[in-house]
C-alpha cells in the first residue's frame, strides 16, 4: 500500500500548490491520465522545496494548463518520447519521484533500447521500470519485460546469458537478442533458454576422451538432447549440469547410458550410475560390462563390498532397499 494514500509521494507537494492557487487539488483528481501524469513529472522535477512566484506559477500551469504545457513549464527540454512514456503508467503516481527523472534521462539517452522497450510495454510500473533497469542493455525487450517479475529474475536472466555464452559459440549478442525479440506469445523465458542452451558446442572435456567401440561420450549437447529424447529419461532436466562440468554421459553398445561425475582431486572423474530407458535399472550384468569398459579407458568406480553375493543376500532377507542418497 501506498504510504502517503490515492497520490503517494505527491500530496504534501499538492497540497502546497491547492494553497498557491485553490482548485489544484481537484483539477487533479478529476484529471485524465495524461494530464495527470504530467503533473507528478513537473512536481518530480521542481521538487519540493520551491517556494514563493514560481510555485504559484507553477500552481496556475498545473490548474489551467495542457498537459505538454505543464511539461514546457517544469523542463526547459522536454526528451522525445517522454510524454508518451508518462501515458503508460496510468492514473496513480509512480513510487518515488525519482522514478520520473530516470524516465526523462532514459528518453534523452543516446541509448534508446531501455526507453523503447518501456513504450512497448502495456504499463510502466516502478517494478517494470526497475527490472529494465537491471537487464543488461543488449536484453532489454518489452518481451521480456512482460515476463520478469522481479529484480531476482532479472539478475538471474543475465547470469543465465552468461553462462550460456560461455559454452556456446552460436550465442552471440546478436542470436541472443534476436531470439528475444522473437519471442511467440506463449514461450516462456524457461523455454528460450533451453533452447540456447541445446546449441552449446563448447562442452568441458569429456572423462572418456574420444571413447571406443563400446563406449561413446557425448560431446557435443545435441548428442545429450538426442539421447534425452530416446530414452525418455530426465536427463533434458540436467543439460545446465553437463554445460557446468558437473557431470558427463557416455552410452554403451546403443543399450544404456553411463553417468559420471567429476572429483574434488583435479580432473579426476568418476562412474556414478548406469541408466536404462526412463530411468529403468539396468541388469546387473550390463551394468557390470558397461562399468568395466569404463575402468578399462581409465575412469575408475565406486568400490562397494555389498554387491558380493552373499552380502546381496542379507540385504534381500533384510529387507533393505538399495536407495541412492545422493545429491
């Protein structure tokens, strides 16, 4: 809720002009939005401390006058586009009347991105002003800024073109931009990004090197989306993990595929699962052959006693289940 009620930080400066010259009060209340908005932007930039023969001058323009002659008044250049800017944001003020000085420096940049993609924008808010202002300059488009909510999103929308930059020589600020900017009505910022990050062609090193007959590392992000797609698993949720070095996939002989994971000892790597289609396990055999081809390429595996047949055994007449604790 507003602090200061319907006008927000405006009233003490509103009521001061209703004393100048009776009638300003309610000749803004009743005023259109337009008008309306232009003077909360003469009062952002007079300020309120002005006193004396130029508040009651003020006061006359803001009672009688138009709403370009109210700007006129309060700016000696009034930036192109900046009344338009003003009609977006509807009938009450913004939150601070700072707001309306980054508006009028905005419109009077060099840089017209930021100022462009407010006026397409169905309304300007303090938040939407404050998120344009936290995308990066080359993001900024009235698409995304229909679909950003917060200050967090925005943030977290730049460090995602980040790092999708950094593993992805297609990416550029150009490709990125222009997807942006063809964005259809229903995708969401989720999907765009997904789908820069399906082109990624600059993957860490993969553990296995170039592999062998047997066993095929995936190299590329087109070979993860394929193999998302064929074994229908949940390995499409995880592409940010493979893109990041947090983990690799190799396949063995067309019939599952082998997780690995990196070490905390430089860039040793590790077997981690072997994975079935939809995340089905696969037979003990299969998965013993797959870990064993791997061995034999120098990436080693998690030792576990249990898997003798007599500890399996306990377990099967203990009763306890072989869950996967890991994170």
């Amino acid at each position: 809720m507003r602090e200061r009620g319907f006008l927000g930080w405006a009233t003490d400066a509103l009521v001061k002009l209703d004393d100048a010259a009776p009638g300003v009060l309610a000749r803004v209340l009743t005023a259109a939005p337009a008008r309306r908005q232009a003077i909360f932007a003469a009062l952002a930039h007079w300020g309120p401390e002005t006193e004396g023969a130029p508040l009651a001058d003020l006061a006359e323009v803001v009672r009688h006058g138009r709403p370009a002659e109210i700007l006129r008044h309060a700016l000696e250049n009034i930036p192109v586009g900046y009344a338009g800017l003003l009609e977006k944001i509807g009938e009450q003020p913004l939150a601070s009347a700072n707001d309306y000085l980054i508006l009028r420096d905005l419109c009077a940049s060099p840089y017209t991105s930021l100022a462009d993609a407010l006026r397409a924008c169905r309304r300007i808010t303090h938040t939407t002003l404050r998120i344009a202002m936290t995308l990066d300059r080359r993001w900024v488009h009235a698409n995304l800024l229909g679909r950003i909510d917060t200050l967090v999103e925005a943030n977290d929308f730049n460090f995602a073109v980040n790092c999708i930059q950094s593993v992805s020589t297609k990416a550029t600020d150009e490709a990125v931009a222009e997807a942006i900017a063809r964005m259809a009505p229903a995708t969401t910022t989720a999907r765009l990004l997904a789908r820069m990050m399906h082109r990624a062609d600059r993957l860490p090193a993969h553990p296995l090197g170039e592999g062998d007959n047997t066993l095929r590392p995936f190299a590329q992000m087109r070979d993860y989306v394929w193999a998302a797609r064929r074994y229908r698993n949940c390995l499409s949720n995880n592409l940010d993990r493979v893109a990041s070095g947090a983990m690799a996939i190799a396949e063995f002989r067309d019939e599952c595929l082998v997780e690995f994971r990196p070490l905390t000892s430089g860039d040793d790597w590790v077997v981690w699962q072997v994975h079935g289609h939809r995340n089905r396990p696969v037979s003990c055999e299969l998965a013993a052959e797959a870990v064993a081809a791997c061995n034999r390429l120098g990436v080693p595996s998690i030792r576990n006693p249990a898997n003798d047949s007599q500890w399996r055994s306990y377990r099967r007449v203990s009763r306890i289940l072989d869950l996967d604790w890991a994170a």
